[in-house]
C-alpha cells in the first residue's frame, strides 16, 4: 500500500511540475533522438550499431529494428527479452519475469550478443536462461535489434544477432536546458508490480553531468489456469497443483549510474559507472504429488553486478579518416542462487572483464564510406558450490575488422570482413580457436520509395565455456550437462533477400533468408541419469534453418488532427540438424495493430496470434496456439508539455500463453489478463 500511495504522489508532483516546466528541446545529436517517431525512416534515423558510419534504416542491407524512449518509456517493466518479444523474428527465453533474453530467428544464448553501447554486457546471461541480463531496458535510450550478416562488426557471438543497448550515461551531446531529462512510472495490477526510471543531465562550463536510476518490483504473477501444463501432467503422471499463480516469482531491481563527459566542438570524451543489484525468484514445478523427498526447494538468484565505462569520438584532420571512436567498459558481476526456505547459497557466479573497441571511420568521399576498428576482450569466469558445473575459465579475444559501403545513388556494394581469435583456459588444459567473417552485400533502388538488397556472408563462432567444459548438474535447465573439450568453432553460411517499399503512406518490409551450419553446436539427452537429472550431451551435428520476416505500416486516413494507421507484422522459422528437430524453435506468429491518434489522444489495438509447435525435438512437448488482445490508450493532459498518461491491458481475453522458446513452457506460462498505468515524462 505504502509503494502505491509513493507511486501516486509522486505522480501528482510531475503532473504539477509540469505547468511550469519548459518545453522540451534536444540538440540535433548524430543519432536520432530518443523521441524520435519510430515510424521516421528518413536519412536522420541512423542505425548506429550497423555500422560505426551513418547508416539510414531505409537502406539498410539486411533486418534491423529500432525501439525508441518513447516505445521503451510505455513498455511494460520487465526483463529484455520480454521487452522486444513480438518484434519480427523475436521470441524470449522467459524465465520467469525476472531473467529473458531475445531468441533471434530460433536461436538464442551464446549465438545472440547483448551489447551495451556496443560492448558486451561481460554477465553470465548468455551461458543459461536462468541468468538475467545486467541491464535493464528502462535505462536505455534506444535499443537496435540487428540479424544476418550486419551482426559482423561485434563478431562471431552474434552468429544469430546482435541486440544493443544505447544510452547516454556517458553524455555525447550538452544539455539543450538547464536541466534536460525525463521520468517514467507505472504499476501493473497482474503482479502487483510497479515501477518507476529516470534520468537528466545538466552542463556545468565544458563538462555534461548525467545521472539515471531504475526502480522495479513485483509479487508472484497471476494465471489463467494452472502453472503445470496438462500436457506434462499427462506424460509424468502429476496430480498438479489447481492454484493459477506461479509462485517464487517476485522480483525486485535497482539500478543506478552517473557520467560525466568533456564535450566540445569536435567531439567529446567521458566516464562512466552504474550499479545493478537485482533479485528474482525461479519459478518451480507446482505439483500436489508424486513428491520427491530429495527435490532441492525454490531458489531465489541475487545479481550484482559494477560496471565503468569509457567513451569517446574525436573528429580528425587526416585526409583518410573522418573521426576516431572508442567505447570501453569493465566489469564486476557476481551473482549467487539462493535458497529460499533457509538462505543457504547454493552456487555463486562470478564474471570479471573488460571488454573495448576502438574505430577509425574513412572520410566519405564519392559515395564511399568505411571504417576500420580492433576489439579486445579479456574476461575470467568463476562458479562456486555445490552446482559449479563449470571449471574456472579465463578467456581473452581479439578481433579485427572492417566494413566498406559503396553508394552509386541507385545502387550499391557493403562488404565486410573480420577476424577473430579466442582463448580458453582452465587449470587443466587451454583451447584457441581463430575465426575469419566476412559479407558482401549489393543493393539496387528500382524507383523512388522502392530498395531491393541480397547479402551473402560466413561467419565463424567459437564454443564457449559451458559447450567445452561442463561436467555436472545443472537444474536452471533441468539437465546434467556435460560438454566436449574436443569441440571445433561453428560456422554458418547464409543468405538474406530484403525488399523495402517506403511511401507517403504505406511502408513494407520483408526479408527471406537462410542459414547452413557446419559444426553446429547441439546439446540432447543421452538416455542416462546422473544426480537424478538427465544427462544432456553438446556435440556437434550439420544444420540448417530458413524463414521470413514482414512488416506492413499503411496510414489509412488522415484528418485535420486525427488519423489511422493500420500495421501488421508476421514471421515464420523452420531448423532442421542431422539428427532432427532442434530444440525451442518458435512457431510462426501474425499480429495486427490499429492506431488511432488524435492531438492529444493515441489509442492502439493489437491482436497477436501465434501458432501450435508441433515439430519438436525428442525430449519436447508440442506447445498451443495462443490469441491475445491489447489495448493501450495514452493521453497528454497538456498540449505543449511532453507529459503522457496512459492505461495499457495486457492479455485481455487472459489466454493460456506458454512460449515455446522458453525452457519453463511446461511450469510458467506467461501472464494472465493485466491492467497497467503510469506516466511518462520528458523536461
């Protein structure tokens, strides 16, 4: 009670301030502006992570999207996979509302690099679908979700793609006010969640300070039947538990950080540090019986994690390049899995690195431009207890690359290549892997609004720690895991068609694209049990995955101060491996939205269907088909203040939704019907 009575005052002092408030103004910086309509897609909307020069999403040579603040700021609080689920081609691992990450054209973990500001996260988010992110989107000021070969720039973990979150701890730009910023909060009735971000910055002489936070919580979650799916139930003979909340899964996440930039004429230079200290319960099989006497009880995991960051951009005088880039970030990160009947810490994760790059952009000359950058990592990787599966690892990389793009005005050339080299090292032995990457993409613009572009690339990634190395039990996924030091690096050959059609008032996007591995790295059961758990083997196995992607946006009217957009968005994946079906590959989805916006009105209407998975590996159960319904209305009380209240409801028709993509399908489906209010506000 006391949370929601803060939440609502704290609401009241914002709609308050905001009569007096000044209007709010951006500096024109090099990317677009957080506020940036996320239907532009002229020259100014540059995607910053394609390429380290100015790339405009219209003639982009493979997928990428964009969620802007103002998408992120009504986004409902929760983990970043959950956050860019129904994007095209996106699906989260879900575990439970306190960890998910992206699962980019069926693929997920190590094959989808999370970046911020364009260097790795440096967690352990990426070896198990347990482990959250150590970034919340709530601090971001955009997020670009990139797939196929422009992922080449971060390296071969991006095989499958690359999601990068920018903000702007480190200030690139000066404050346009005094005091420039924006506030978000809003609270959710399914979970009884809340949540509340913010961030400004201020000048003082030639130094731009920045300060953010982000508060979120929640209690266990509702559900429209019971946690354990009939379809489990069945198989093991479980009499499951009737009651339609899953529990142990509450969550509570601070995060905060300050900067401090030199910004000038020719660029700017800065420092950063942030602090994330979060924790969420796991979610666990509700059964009445058969009980195991000898079932570990629920577990809670605790995340820390300290991060310090460098950046800078400094424009220079030689004839062959244009400005110098550099992005540094170091952290600290720890987290440990807690019991919750007794406190007792089970196993601890510890993951210490610094991971930079640095990029020399050519000078655009005649159509031409290019760039050229190093990226190095170096990062030592510790599990401890009862569960450490894993040996302590020290691994360092290093990469070279480069990207050159050649614009004739109706048609065009972007290549890319790349090298890699990466190190493994425990007590007991060491693995090195050397990785060449390249693209070529060529692109052709037969009229106006019309851009058609065929990529070919081959990209390499090495195995990591978990594939080699493991060797015990491991309940985040239910398995005994065990790796194979013998191991080579995966390599994937694919092709991307894209079509753009970019009108006055219809814009389509579409790709088709395919995938051919070699070595794919696999795990499966091998028929034993070890510890009371399945034994689960990586090997290696050929592969191949295809599918389609499309995005349709038609203004349907216009008024004096009113219009109608209508937007629909649809994906299909299919893999395939020697020896079968791979795991949690999605269905294919379709989703519609109506957009009705008014001078001070918006109102959007979104149903998204997706299909049953009935194509499953041997140890999977198939998955429904589930239709939800949402409806977001938002409001600005005030015609020239940037203040937004809004009224969102999730899952109207509270659908049974278990995603296929998530190793918990079977015990935690999705939320139920929930209805979500806040206010977002930029000054």
């Amino acid at each position: 009670m006391v949370r929601r009575q803060a939440l609502a005052a704290a609401s009241l002092l914002v709609l308050a301030a905001a009569g007096s408030a000044p209007a709010w103004a951006a500096d024109a910086p090099a990317a677009p502006a957080a506020d940036a309509d996320p239907t532009d897609t002229s020259v100014s909307q540059v995607v910053v992570t394609a390429a380290p020069y100015a790339v405009s999403l219209d003639t982009v040579t493979s997928s990428v999207n964009v969620v802007t603040r103002d998408k992120l700021d009504v986004a409902p609080p929760a983990g970043l996979g959950d956050v860019l689920n129904g994007l095209p081609g996106l699906r989260s691992t879900f575990y439970g509302p306190g960890a998910s990450r992206p699962v980019i054209r069926g693929l997920s973990g190590p094959r989808v690099m999370v970046l911020q500001n364009g260097v790795g996260q440096v967690d352990a988010s990426a070896l198990s679908p347990d482990h959250a992110v150590a970034s919340d989107p709530a601090e971001a000021s955009r997020i670009e979700v990139l797939r196929g070969p422009s992922t080449l720039a971060y390296g071969g973990s991006g095989i499958g793609g690359v999601v990068n979150m920018l903000d702007d701890r480190v200030p690139s730009s000066r404050a346009s006010a005094p005091v420039e910023g924006r506030v978000a909060g809003s609270m959710s009735s399914v979970d009884s969640g809340w949540g509340v971000s913010g961030a400004a910055k201020f000048n003082a002489g030639p130094l731009v300070f920045a300060v953010d936070a982000v508060h979120r919580e929640s209690d266990d979650y509702d559900v429209p039947v019971a946690p354990v799916s009939s379809r489990l139930a069945a198989r093991d003979g479980l009499t499951v538990d009737p009651d339609k909340t899953v529990r142990n899964t509450d969550v509570e996440m601070d995060a905060y950080g300050a900067g401090v930039s030199y910004v000038h004429d020719r660029g700017f230079v800065g420092l950063s540090v942030k602090r994330t200290d979060t924790t969420y319960g796991v979610p666990y099989q509700q059964i009445l019986s058969p009980i195991d006497p000898d079932a570990e009880g629920p577990v809670s995991i605790h995340l820390q994690q300290t991060r310090y960051d460098l950046r800078g951009e400094q424009e220079l005088d030689t004839p062959w390049f244009e400005k110098v880039r550099v992005s540094i970030g170091h952290a600290d990160y720890q987290h440990a899995e807690v019991s919750v009947e007794d406190g007792e810490v089970g196993t601890r994760f510890l993951s210490d690195g610094t991971e930079g790059r640095v990029e020399l952009v050519h000078r655009e000359h005649d159509g031409h431009q290019g760039a050229i950058g190093f990226q190095a990592l170096t990062r030592s990787f510790e599990a401890i207890g009862d569960e450490a599966f894993v040996p302590s690892v020290d691994i360092k990389e290093y990469g070279l690359f480069t990207l050159q793009r050649f614009d004739r005005g109706d048609w065009g050339v972007d290549a890319g290549l790349r090298f890699d080299t990466r190190s493994l090292e425990t007590a007991t032995q060491k693995r090195d892997f050397d990785n060449v990457s390249a693209s070529l993409g060529v692109f052709y613009k037969p009229a106006e609004h019309q851009f058609v572009a065929l990529t070919l690339s081959r990209n390499g990634r090495a195995p990591t720690e978990f594939e080699l190395f493991a060797d015990g039990p491991h309940p985040g996924t239910g398995g005994y895991e065990k790796g194979d030091d013998s191991l080579d690096s995966e390599t994937v050959t694919s092709l991307e068609a894209t079509y753009r059609w970019t009108g006055p008032r219809l814009r389509v996007e579409g790709h088709l694209w395919g995938a051919w591995y070699d070595n794919f790295i696999e795990e499966a059961p091998t028929g034993e049990v070890e510890d009371s758990l399945p034994v689960f083997q990586y090997f290696q196995t050929g592969a191949k995955f295809h599918g389609a992607e499309l995005e349709v946006g038609y203004d349907a009217w216009r008024g004096k101060d009113q219009s109608i957009r209508l937007e629909g968005v649809a994906d299909y994946v299919r893999g395939e491996t020697d020896i079968g079906v791979p795991a949690r590959i999605p269905p294919w989805s379709l989703t519609g939205r109506a957009i009705w916006t008014a001078s001070n009105v918006e109102a959007e209407l979104e149903v998204r269907h997706v299909a049953e998975q009935d194509r499953v590996a041997d140890f999977e159960l198939p998955t429904d088909a589930y239709t939800t319904v949402n409806l977001r209305v938002t409001v600005k009380p005030f015609e020239d203040k940037p203040l937004r209240w809004f009224v969102d409801g999730r899952n109207l028709t509270n659908e049974e939704v278990r995603e296929h993509a998530s190793f918990l399908k079977d015990i935690a489906p999705s939320p139920g019907r929930s209805i979500r209010t806040g206010i977002a506000w930029k000054f």
